[in-house]
C-alpha cells in the first residue's frame, strides 16, 4: 500500500517536473497580460480624469475672463456716472453762486 502511494507521489512528481515548467510560462504570460492590461486601465483613465481637469480649469478661465470684463464695464458705468455727477453738482453751485450775488 505504502509502495502504491508512494509510486503515484513519484509519478506526479515526475509530471511536475515535466508540465510544469510549460506550464508556468503560459500562467505567468497571463498573468503578466492581464497586469499590463489593468495598468494600461488606469492610465486610461487618469488621462481621462486629467482631460476633465483641464477643461474645468479652462471654463474657469473663461469665467474669470468675463468676470473681469463685467467688472470693468461695471466700473467704466460709475466712473461715468460720478463724472456726470460731478458735473451736476458742479453746475448747481454755479447756479447757486450766481442767485446768491444777484440777492
């Protein structure tokens, strides 16, 4: 019994070492290809990721770009409305002046 054991651990033994080398390299082939392939996954997708960042950012910048010229047609409006103000006030006082000497 021990001697018909002992042949069958001899007899796979013998086809491990016979098979299992042409086997590891196909296994090892697989798993090698299956890592890339996860790799190339994920480059995949942070490129992805980054494409989306730089349009975020790009549609920032044309935000802040209209921002910035709102804010000057903002302060272009006032400068001129405090000029036309200014000029109001300015003619006041003239009339102003001039009633106060005729009285």
């Amino acid at each position: 019994m021990l001697r018909g054991q002992s042949m069958d651990i001899v007899a796979l033994a013998a086809i491990m070492f016979i098979f299992g080398p042409a086997l590891f390299v196909p296994i090892t082939a697989m798993v090698l290809k299956h890592r890339k392939e996860m790799l190339q996954m994920e480059l995949e997708k942070r490129r992805l990721s980054n494409q989306e960042v730089a349009k975020q950012i790009e549609a920032l910048r044309a935000e802040i770009a209209q921002l910035r010229e709102t804010s000057t047609q903002y302060d272009l409006s006032l400068q001129a409305n405090l000029e036309n103000l200014q000029e109001r006030v300015r003619t006041l006082e003239e009339q102003a002046q001039m009633l106060h000497r005729r009285s």
